[in-house]
C-alpha cells in the first residue's frame, strides 16, 4: 500500500511524461552500480563534475557497457576539491551540462536498483538536478554496500566491537584491487565487485571475520 502510493504521488510530481519508464518494473536480476564526483558534500550547494554508471546482470559486471560523463558545472569547482578528484578547471569546462547530461544518465539507468558507496549521497546529488529538469526525484530502489558489509562483517557482533566502514577496509576485505579512488568509473566499478562478492558471501551463508577489539569507532564519508 505504501509502495502504491508513492508511485502515485511520483508520477503526479513528474513534469515530463518521457521519463515515466522509471516506474517500470526493473528486468529480473540487474542493477547499476552508480558513482558521482562533486565540488564538496553539499547536494543543494555543490555540483557535480563527473559520472559514471555500471551495470551488473547477475553477477556479471558489464564494465564496457558503462555510461561515463564529465560535466561542465556552473561554477568552476574550487582547490580542495580539485585535490579530491583530480578534475581541473580546464577538464570540467570541456564537460557537458548537467541538463545535457542527466536525460542520458536516466535513460541508461533506468527503473533498475542503483548500487553505491553512501549511495544515498550520489542519489540527492543527481536529486538536485531531476526536481529542476523533470519534476521528481529518482524512484530506484537503492543498494549500500557498506550496509550490506556490515551485516556480513558485524551482523553479530557484541555491543562496542570497532566498526570500520571506510571504502578502502571493505575493498580489502573483499579483495577488490586498488583501481584508484575519487575516480567516478573506477569508484562505480569497485562498488558493484564489493556487491558481487557480498552477495556471494550471503548466498553462501558465509560471515565475514572480525578482531575483537570492542571500540565503537565508525568511518567518515567516503573515507
């Protein structure tokens, strides 16, 4: 009942009828793991400047079917977050714009579930351009790896086992190779093996090892 009204009160907000295939049911088994490289941390401040999405079937990872875009921010972004990502002024202003962008990311995406690091961070990101373009927020189901690790890793752990979420832990956890972080095709990539491999594991019923300290400790985002 609730998922009903939802769609209903989503397809009411949507301006543009095109983009109603979001409400689709995903085909069977598929996702696309999603990564975005922004100015800062501020969804309705900052920009982004670069994108990029994987789609996984099954457990295949189709890494050269990817959508990947620079994009070409209203404002330039500034020193810090050059250090982060890498992209300079020069880079982003060969991008394109986000409304050039966007209709191409949703159409790549479409109604399949997205997959991420703080997944939710990237989606408000993409938010904040969808409410102006057409309307509405995404309607995808999400999917957060670091919530699925910690259930393999420290579903059953005592209360003040040391939790360490940072996106480099799980990745050697998992046995992920080093693609670089705060690239938006490599960090998509690493996010959808993290994915594969946790999915695995819980098929499998296997549980992840831990130390027993008993510190509560958790990661900065995107740490």
């Amino acid at each position: 009942m609730i998922a009903w009204l939802r769609r209903r009160l989503w397809r009411a907000a949507l301006a543009d009828p095109d983009f109603l295939f979001l409400l689709d049911d995903p085909p069977e088994d598929e996702a696309v793991s999603l990564d975005c490289e922004t100015t800062g941390l501020d969804p309705w401040v900052d920009e982004i400047v670069a994108i990029a999405a994987v789609p996984v079937i099954g457990n295949r990872i189709a890494a050269s079917r990817r959508f990947e875009a620079v994009v070409k921010p209203e404002r330039m972004p500034e020193a810090g977050s050059i250090k982060v990502h890498g992209l300079r002024r020069r880079d982003v202003a060969r991008g394109r714009p986000m409304a050039e962008v966007l209709p191409e990311l949703l159409r790549f995406i479409g109604p399949r579930p997205l997959v991420g690091y703080y997944i939710d961070f990237d989606v408000r990101m993409i938010d904040r351009y969808a409410l102006h373009q057409i309307g509405a927020r995404l309607p995808n189901r999400r999917i957060e790896v670091s919530s699925l690790y910690y259930d393999r890793k420290y579903g059953k752990a005592p209360p003040g086992t040391t939790v360490d979420l940072r996106f480099a832990s799980i990745r050697r956890e998992l046995g992920i190779p080093d693609l670089g972080q705060h690239d938006a095709f490599a960090d998509a990539l690493m996010a959808a093996m993290m994915w594969v491999k946790l999915r695995d594991l819980a098929a499998r019923g296997q549980w992840l090892k831990r130390d027993g300290r008993r510190e509560a400790t958790a990661a900065p985002l995107g740490a």
